[in-house]
C-alpha cells in the first residue's frame, strides 16, 4: 500500500478501501524496516501523522470536500520549520532547535490534513549534492546501499524511492531536488523562482531557493505543486499571481510540441550511457509528434562558477544569525564575545559549509566584490538571456538532469570541484528562475537516468504536460528498487 | 598663525513613527517589558523572511520631500553584515547603492544669516536591539550581557548631509531645525535625550583658501543639541592644537564625553570594518508610484518657516510672536482656528504664549492633549471685550476650563463671576468703602487726589474684581464730591 502514489491513495481513501490511519502504519512499517539501511530521516514525527491521520479519516468519513492530499503521508526536507519539532538543517549548530514557527508550507499541508511522517536528511544547509556533508550521517541511495542518493534534497528522494513516504518536499538552490530526484528514480519538480513561499525555509542562497515536490509520478508532482504554490504575503519574493490547478495540465499530448535539446549537456562529462537515455527521450518525444531540436547555450560553461559565486555569497550572509546568542548550539568554551562566535561556530558547522562561508565572505569582501560578485551578477544576466532566446523558439528544452548516475559513497568526497560540476545541467535553472522537472528516463549500471525538462518562467502547466506525456509512453517510473 | 576652516558633515537617525516595525508587525511602542515586542522575523530565527513596512516609506518619501529630495524611481536595500548581539540576523538591512532619496536642503538661519545645507542622501533601515551589561560598561569585561530586542526591527531614516557646515553653532542650529521640521510633518518625536533623533558627525579642519579637505575624524554620542555644539566645539579645538604642533591628525572614530566636554579616541578598527555590502535577496526593490508620492505631498502642512512668514503678515505678529505660535502644528492651528473666531490675534496670540503656555509648561501637556478648544478661547475674548467679564476674571475662568473643561458660560455662572454693572449695587459697595476708610477719604477731600486708587482697589477687592476698575472710580469721584 506504501508503495501507491499519492493519487492512488485518494481514490482508495474516497472509495472507503483504505483509511489514512492504515496508509500511515504501513509507512511507518516500511520505515521500521528499512530505515536502518536508507537512513533517509534525521527526525521521525509519527505521533502528529497518527493525529493527523485519524483528523483525515474523520473529515473523509464526514464526506465533505476532500483535498487530494489528505490524509496522506508526505515526508519534509529537515530544512523547513515545524512549529515545536526539531529542525535541523542536518547542521550540529541546530541540533537542538525547535521553530517557533511553521512555514508557510507547512501549514498549508498541515491546513489539509497531508500526514508528516518526519523530517528528511540534507547535506548540512542544503550545502552539497550527496548528502555526505549532512552533519549527522549519509543518506543511501535505495537502489544501491553503496551510492549516495545525491543532494541536497537526498533524504527525501530516498525516503520517497523506498516507499518510506508517499511523496515529500525538497528543496532546490542548484539541483538539490531533480539531483537526487535522477539518482533514486523518482520525480522532482523545482518549481519558478516566487511560485512557492519559501517563508520557513531556512535559507541556503535566498535568490536561487525554492521549494518543490519529490514524488512517484508526474501526477503526484501536480497534486503537490497544487498545495504548496501561491502567493504569500509573508514572503516579498513570492510572485502574486494567479495559480492555476495544475492537474489539469496533465494531458497525454506532445503533438508539436518544440523541443529544444541543450546540446552543451549532451558533450564532454556526460556518461555515454546518460546520453544515450536522453537521445532515447527525444525520441520517445518525436514519436507523439513533438519537434526536437538541438540548442547550444554557450552561457552555460559559465554557470558553475557564477552559482558558486552567489550562492555563498548569500549563505555567508544567512548563515550569520547563527552565532550561539539566540538559538541553535553555543560552545561551552566561551570566555568572550569573540571566542563563543569562534567557538560555536568551529564546533556547530561542517567543513562544506565553513568553505562556503569563506568563499562567500571572499566575494563580497571590499576590493574583491566587483571582481566576483558583480561579474556573476552580469553573467547570471547572461545565461537569463540564453534561456530567453531559447524559449522565443522553443515550447521545452530537455538534458540530462546529472552527468551520471548516483556515485559511490566517498567518492567525490574529497573533491568538492568534480561534485560542484554534478550539478552542471540544473544549476543554470536556478540562476536563471526556471521551472525544471526531472523524470527517470532510463538506468545505467543498474541505477536510473534522469531526464530534465525546463519550462519558461511560470510555465508549470508546460513543463508538467510534457513529463507526463512522456511518463504515459514510457514505464520507468513504474521501477522500484528492491531493498 | 593659521586661520583654520571647519567642515562638518551630520548623520542622522530618526525613528519613525509608525505603529509596525520595519519588516514585521511588531509594535514599536517604547517602554515595554524587555523582549515582549518580539516575533520569529525580528529575532532573526532560521527561515524568517523581512516584508517592508509601507508607512515607514511613506514617512521617509513625506521626509525626502520636505528635504527637496529627489526620490529614486528605483531604490534597493542592502545587507550590512556585522556580527553583534544586538543584531539578530548578524547583517543590518540598510540601504547602500540606490538610497530612497538624494539630492536635497534645508536652509538655516544662524545668528540672522540664512544658509543653505545639502542632503546627500536619506535611506531606511532597521534599528538594532538593547544591550544590558553586567559588571562592565561594555560587553567586552562583563561578567553577563543581556539583549532587548524590543526595539530591533524599529523603522529608521538614515539623513545624511554635505560637508557644508563651517561651525559648531551651525551643527547645532542644522539639528534643531531638522528636529522641529520632522516633529512639525510628523514623522518623528525627533527626540535627541530619548533616542529617537541621533546624529554623528564627521569633521576636518584646513587652512581658510584650501580646497583639500583636512583628515576627518567620525564624532558619536551627541546625545543633545548642546553636546553636538560642544562635542564639535572641543573636536575643532583637538585638530587645531594637533596640527599646530605640527601633528597628524588620524581618521578615527571618537566618543564624546558628555561630563569631560572631550572627545575620545576608541582604539577600534573602525574605518577598517568592511560591511560586505550586498543587495538584500529577500525584498523587492521600493518604487513608489508618481500617483503615490503625489497623494503623500497632500498630506504634508504648511512649513514652519512659511507659516510663521504668513502669521507676521497676516496676523500682524512681531517675528518673535510668530516663531512661537508655529514651533508645532497643533499650536499653530489651535492659534488660526482661534482667530477665525475673534478678531483680534494679537491679544489671543498673548493669551496662547502666556497663561496657555505656561499652564502646558507646568503640567507638561501639548496643547493636542487637552480638553480646550480654540472657540472657547475665542468666546472667553468676546465676553471680555463685551465687559462681561474683566482681564483678571478671565485667568481665573481660563485656569478654571483648563482644569474641569466646562464651558466658559457655565463656570463664570458656576462661580459668580459675571461683571457687576449694576450702579445701585456698586454703591452698595463704595458706601461700605467710604465707611471703612475715614483716613483716607479725608486725604482725598482735603486734595491727595491720588488716593482715589487706593480706594478703587478697595472696591475691585470687595466686588472680587467684577466691577471695571473705571466705573468703580468715577462712581467712587460721584459719592465723594
Ligand atoms: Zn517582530
């Protein structure tokens, strides 16, 4: 029953086969089992799902208008605040932090009755593309205990590949939900930069975050996208526009559809393997009528060091607050202002993060802050403008969503360069505002391959028609591993 | 011996008045609890997000008008990152590139000559909480230090001016103007001792024909306007006896002592901090619509200095007498709405600037917080000059309305105050005053003509000031002759 989506799931609770209270126990059942071996959850909240759950069956007994996500267990990314459950970002500095506060996502899902089974492993502030930097312990990818499930959003995609949610939410700043999406064989959608309030969500880089949905299917990210996005006053950045309902852009059609293929994603670096999957894609496109085509956006070869120029340059600043005087952990060894900042600071944060800070600070340090930070600042515009050009012919563009498939545990641990450039075909996405989706499209080794779809700014319905055309002509997404 | 030129530039802080705090909806109100005026966005917890107070620009715009700014189309704010207890986030949200105004003045006067300042610059941010130390005036040495976050969060209007004042006088001067204009439209109680206006400065000194500026050193704590003159006064007199001997003035933060009347030199490294200046992600950029600044200039009254020239004209006030009744706007309207009453100003102007004024004084009132209207002044006036009541009557049935705000019919009926212009009963009286008084109604048959006031005195005090000083003398003249 774990094993259901979440629209599957509604059907049956509608039709009185199944309550939420027994989707619920199932879940936790799976978790019991294979927890110890996935690892996916930093924090588990069963009581408030079995509360929730028993709130769904009610409200589902009493027939009134039921909400496609009630009732049904989501997993949250441990970087989103619970009121009164420990939040931790996988950060030691958190360790024992409880929000006093919800996120605005949170209660809307909360407002639902979606059931919250726990709170998801990150790498450490959503810093890093493996989990392997969370400051608690790594993730494993469920098709493969050896591999990572990639990152940030890596517990997540995990929990949501084992069958130990139903769906779940991540977060994105460079990839950290469609990476570990592709590596576990799931669906992970990072939705238009001001579509989904990120009020509650810790901030990594503030203008290149936004939160989105890991999911079994395409019609699961829908249903999810449909909770969390709108406009929310509480967050200035969040886009005050009408949303449409996005199930209704699941329509099995490709017919003409234009396709761009990012031929600087299908080169140098790539797995042969990852090429040939997303090649097999286009096809598969080409065989509903849609139009592919190759695209070149030569802006993208400047991508990675422009987002590692931003993206610290923000967490430098957002990570700031973290000083032992208000929350989180405060070092013991404090005879001084200066020394409990040092102190907490050494002992509360990990060396990804401790880098990222540096590198921040750097960038934005007097006589450096034109050098970098501007310059990334004009090449961010660049790449926008690529993307602009782009979409003047094209309805999509697709690539591979990693390089490879998930990577072995330790790995790439000792080389934060080659695992920066694992996140080279999303992160011009987040600079740019993009939606993108990623979907399995294949396996490689045993592992899957994931296919990105980007949509132009606002163009969810876009994006998620074509993903779920492919979806219905192909059958990966039906694959799960076997634990 | 060189004749030295002083260049002062001013930075100031104005709390504005708004209910809110800049990026929450805390209140702002003063004086509460310690950290009860606080919520997850001003204490800075993980995942809070800032969203713009709309009346802390509105009152900025209002200020850069009145400041003959001109207010950007497109203004960002800024991340100034410093890491300090009071600081819950470690980084200010201030404005750096791209302030909300540039580009105005303000004229002054001093000692009778007009001059005109420039503003750089007016910009919003947010204020930064309270800290208590225990065991040490500073954080560094205390044995504990507790933090207040009630104010964190408060709106403040950054003003910064050209380095165009030449004196201490005339940076005191600046400050008392800019206060009584930013009181006057309302955007501030602008209150140097309480807080709410603070201002640094920046001075330099160069040899008079120079057109290089000297090394300036940053002066803070001017905690009033006589601490900004002396504060001045004593850095002018620092650079001028260092560089007489022959020194170096260095570029440095100094802290005025407000009980040695000196400056003193902090050892920090201040002019090395770097702030690491950022756009803020987390907000939009401030664009105020044409229609919006349009709709805010409506809001805005008569300036002082205007209103004061039109009340000498029109009213036909002495300079001084208009000054005055323009030092606040309620002062200023409680005084029009009075004359459109009664006819004429000048007497009720006197009465506003002296028993009104003090009676404020002394109970520590504006004249918007009591229960007295300018048509009741206007009335009292009116009974006086019809003779229903004299001068001296009037301040008792004044004190009288200021303290029950009764009507002025009722309290001069309450207390029997009504003039006496009965002849009949004023002989009454005068009979009683001659019988009482032989020596000196002798006095005055036999020529000291000048007793005749002693014995108007009498009756003023026996009819207890309601009979007109000149009836009760001519009657007095009629019985005696
Ligand atoms: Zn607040």
């Amino acid at each position: 029953m774990n094993s259901l989506t979440a629209h599957e799931l509604h059907q049956l609770l509608l039709n009185k086969k199944v309550s939420s209270v027994e989707i619920t126990e199932a879940v936790f059942k799976q978790i019991e089992k294979n927890e110890d071996k996935v690892k996916a959850y930093v924090s588990l909240t069963k009581e408030k799902a079995l509360k929730n759950a028993e709130e769904a069956d009610k409200r589902i007994r009493s027939g009134e208008n039921i909400p496609p996500l009630c009732g049904i267990p989501i997993a949250i990314k441990d970087n989103m605040c619970t009121k009164g459950t420990r939040t931790t970002c996988s950060s030691k500095i958190l360790n024992n932090y409880l929000p006093p506060y919800d996120a605005t996502i949170v209660k809307k899902l909360d407002d639902l009755l979606a059931v919250p089974t726990g709170k998801t492993n990150l790498d450490e502030f959503a810093m890093g593309s493996s989990t392997e930097n969370s400051g608690y312990f790594t993730t494993k990818n469920p098709w493969d205990l050896k591999t990572v499930p990639g990152g940030s959003s890596g517990g997540s995609a995990a929990a949501t590949a084992a069958d130990e949610c139903i769906l779940a939410l991540g977060s994105d700043t460079g990839g950290s939900i469609r990476q570990p999406a592709s590596f576990c064989g799931v669906v992970g959608l990072k939705p238009t930069y001001g579509l989904v309030s990120r009020y509650g969500l810790i901030a990594f880089a503030s203008s290149l975050d936004q939160i989105g949905p890991i999911t079994k299917d395409v019609t699961d990210a829908a249903l999810l996208l449909n909770a969390i996005a709108g406009y929310d006053q509480k967050d200035s950045t969040s886009v005050n526009r009408p949303v449409p309902n996005y199930q209704n852009s699941l329509v099995n059609s490709a017919d003409k559809l234009r396709i761009g293929l990012i031929s600087d994603l299908m080169g140098k670096g790539i797995d042969e393997d990852v090429k040939k999957a997303i090649k097999t894609a286009a096809r598969v496109f080409e065989s509903m009528g849609a139009i592919v085509e190759e695209v070149s956006m030569p802006t993208f070869e400047y991508a990675v060091p422009t987002y590692y120029i931003i993206a610290p340059a923000e967490a430098s600043s957002n990570l700031a607050r973290f000083d032992g005087v208000k929350f989180g952990h405060r070092s013991k060894e404090a005879p001084d202002l200066i020394n409990m900042y040092y102190n907490t600071r050494k002992e509360g944060f990990g060396s990804e993060v401790k880098r990222r800070i540096m590198i921040g600070t750097y960038v934005l340090s007097a006589g450096y802050y034109d050098a970098f930070y501007l310059k990334a600042l004009k090449a961010r515009t660049l790449i926008k403008q690529d993307f602009e050009k782009a979409f003047k012919r094209f309805d999509i563009l697709i690539s591979p969503t990693a390089p490879s498939v998930a990577f072995k545990i330790g790995e790439k641990a000792n080389d934060p360069l080659s695992m920066y450039l694992s996140d080279i075909a999303t992160i011009p996405v987040n600079l740019a505002g993009l939606p993108a989706i990623s979907l399995p499209c294949g396996f490689s080794k045993g592992l899957p391959i994931g296919l990105q779809i980007i949509g132009d700014a606002f163009a969810e319905e876009k994006t998620l028609q074509a993903a779920f055309a492919y979806e219905q002509h192909t059958d990966w997404h039906k694959k799960r591993p076997k634990l | 011996m060189t004749n030295w030129e002083t260049i002062i530039g001013l930075e100031i802080h104005a709390q504005l008045l708004t209910e809110s705090k800049m990026f929450c909806s805390c209140s702002t109100k003063f004086g509460a609890k310690p950290n009860t005026n606080i919520c997850p966005v001003c204490t800075g917890q993980p995942g809070v997000l800032p969203v713009t107070n709309k009346k802390a620009i509105a009152l900025a715009i209002k200020t850069a008008i009145i400041l003959n700014c001109k207010i950007e189309k497109t203004s960002i704010f800024a991340r100034k990152n410093y890491f300090y207890p009071d600081l819950p986030k470690d980084f200010q949200i201030s404005q750096y590139e791209l302030p909300l105004a540039v580009n105005g003045f303000i004229d002054i006067e001093v000692e009778g000559v007009k001059k005109r300042i420039g503003i750089t610059r007016v910009h919003l941010e947010e204020d930064a909480g309270k800290l208590v130390h225990k065991g040490s005036a500073r954080i560094m040495g205390a044995g504990e230090s507790l933090v207040d976050y009630n104010r964190t969060g408060t709106p403040l209007m950054e003003i910064v001016t050209e380095p165009d004042i030449r004196s201490s006088l005339e940076a005191k001067v600046f400050m008392e103007t800019l206060q009584h204009l930013l009181q006057f439209i309302g955007v501030c109680d602008a209150k140097m001792e309480e807080g709410s206006l603070r201002c640094d400065a920046n001075i330099s000194i160069r040899p008079e024909g120079a057109n290089k500026f000297g090394t300036k050193t940053e002066v803070k704590n001017m905690n009033s306007f006589r601490a900004v003159a002396k504060a001045l006064e004593a850095e002018e007199k620092r650079h001028k006896e260092v560089l007489q001997e022959g020194g170096k003035i260095i570029q440095e933060t100094r802290f005025f002592d407000d009980i040695a009347e000196t400056t003193i030199g902090m050892r920090s490294k201040e002019s090395a901090h770097d702030y690491r200046y950022f756009p803020e992600p987390d907000l939009v950029p401030i664009e105020p619509e044409h229609a919006w600044i349009e709709e805010i200039k409506k809001t805005i009254v008569e300036l002082p200095t205007k209103k004061a020239e039109r009340f000498e004209k029109d009213f036909e006030l002495s300079k001084a007498d208009a000054e005055f009744l323009t030092s606040t706007p309620a002062i200023a309207d409680f005084f029009e709405n009075c004359a459109k009453h009664y006819s004429k100003p000048k007497i009720a102007a006197n009465w506003i600037m002296g028993d009104l004024a003090a009676y404020l004084n002394a109970n520590n009132l504006t004249i918007d917080k009591i229960d007295f209207s300018p048509l009741k002044l206007a009335e009292m006036l009116g009974l006086i000059d019809k003779g229903t009541i004299s001068g001296k009557i009037a301040k008792i049935v004044l004190a009288e309305i200021l303290k029950t705000g009764k009507n002025v019919q009722d309290i001069i009926k309450d207390l029997g105050l009504t003039q006496i212009s009965d002849e009949s009963e004023i002989n009454n009286i005068i009979d009683e005053i001659i019988n009482n008084n032989p020596k000196q109604v002798a006095e005055f048959k036999s020529g000291k003509d000048p007793v005749i006031m002693f014995l108007v005195g009498q009756v003023m005090k026996a009819s207890k000031g309601r009979v007109k000083p000149d009836m009760a003398q001519e009657l007095l003249r009629r019985a005696l002759s």
